[in-house]
C-alpha cells in the first residue's frame, strides 16, 4: 500500500513537473533569444539557409579541424563577411598567421558589429566571439595577439565567406576608357533621371584633381590631358558619372 502511493506521489510531481515547462521555450542568450539579438532567428530557419558546415559551427557552435578549413592559408585581399547575414566582420589587412591552423585577425572591422561572450564549456571560460545582430558562433578571441590590438579573433572559417578585392586598373588607358563609356552612356541613352545631369561644378572640380594627380607615366601626356578633358566635361553635366568615375580612381 505504501509502495502505491509513492508511485502516485512520484506520477504527480513528474506530471506538474511537466506542465510547468514551456514548451519551445528559448534559452536566454542563445541565438534564437530575439531580446539579446534583434537578427535572432529559429535554428530551424538557419538550417534552410547556411551550409552544413556553416550550420554546425554557427548554430552548433562547433570548432572546424585546424589546417583543414577554407582560409587559414588564405592570402588574399579581401574582406571576410558573416556566412549568414553578409556583413562584413573582418578585413584581409588585419590577418595573421598565427600558426594555429584557423585564420587569425587582430581586430573585426567594427566592435559594434560582434560581441563577446563567456564560454563556460569543455570545463574552461573562454571568450566566444559571436555576431552581434544573430548571436550566432564564429570563434574564440585571446589576448596572445599582435600589435596593435594584442588580441587573436581565432575565426572558424565556415562562419564566413570570403569577398575578394576588386582589383581597379590606375593606367591612364583604362581609365580613359572607363570615362568614354560612361560618357556616351549618360549624354545618348536617355536612361537617367534628369536629376544627374544638372550641372555640378564642385564635383567636376574634384575629378580634374583627382586625374591630374594621379601618377602617369610622361610617355602619356597625351592620354593625361585627353583622360582630364573627357572626365571633367562629363563629371560637370552628370554628378551620376562623378560618383563612379570618384569610385574607379579609389
């Protein structure tokens, strides 16, 4: 008899113990909390649009193999954005070889745009470095770093994908040709609002100093003179041709 009525004891509190969970509740902190990251989104939601790998170091919070990831060797000039938002995290110029097989930077691009976090797991503290709109996982940060920061944001790199530079010619050439296209597209395609073809005499300044000092070579002065003509005649009708031609010089 006593043994029955422990067991219905045991039955009610498990019962209440259950009704008193909410179901799909959301942990505090995790990257689905939408009071901590206003990106937040339901794992179920990352998982139809990150890679597996993506999902498993960004949701998951797994650690990627050291030397057997995308960009621990990864020379190139770029920028490194969040393999879920786009938003460009790290630059190439702040990249090092730290040797420890994961690609290593000396600080994000903007602090604002990631948060550190404490990791409690694998019985250490650790700092995790997460997105700040998402909460989603993209590495560790150590204070073994180099200057000038003496930090190392040890990334994984399937947390990010990486944007090559884009690579502007400066010979006077290409730039004389740029400026040509641009022309005969703004003044005959009649494709513009006629707002960028008032005229705007500041700007159509800024592009003549912008080509005469550019460094060419003397064998070009022909190419230099035709290039600051063409460019400053058209940058005077069209702000629209100021502003990309301002970008192909840059």
């Amino acid at each position: 008899m006593k043994t029955l009525k422990l067991s219905v004891i045991l039955l009610l509190l498990l019962s209440l113990n259950t009704c008193s969970q909410t179901p799909g509740k959301v942990k505090p902190g995790s990257s689905e909390d939408v009071k901590t990251f206003p990106a937040a989104k339901p794992n179920s939601y990352w998982k139809t649009v990150l890679s597996p790998d993506a999902y498993y170091i960004m949701v998951e919070k797994g650690t990627e193999p050291p030397f057997k990831n995308p960009y621990w060797d990864n020379h190139k000039k770029g920028t490194y954005v969040s393999a879920a938002t786009g938003k460009p995290l790290f630059s190439s110029d702040t990249k090092f070889d730290s040797g420890t097989g994961w690609p290593s930077f000396y600080q994000p691009i903007n602090q604002k745009d990631i948060m550190i976090v404490k990791d409690y797991s694998f019985g250490e503290v650790r700092e995790e470095v997460v997105e700040r709109s998402t909460g989603l996982h993209l590495g560790h940060v150590f204070d073994d770093g180099p200057a000038p920061t003496g930090k190392r944001y040890c990334m994984d790199s399937w947390a990010f994908k990486f944007v090559p530079a884009k690579v502007i010619s400066n010979s006077p050439e290409t730039n004389f040709c740029f400026g040509t296209v641009f022309l005969f597209y703004d003044f005959f395609s009649g494709t513009l609002p006629p707002s960028f073809r008032a005229s705007d005499k500041p700007m159509a300044i800024a592009c003549f100093l912008e080509v005469a000092f550019l460094p060419l070579p003397l064998l070009s002065v022909p190419f230099f003179i035709s290039c600051m003509v063409s460019s400053t005649f058209s940058c005077a009708f069209s702000p629209y041709f100021a502003m990309i031609f301002n970008r192909l010089m840059c």
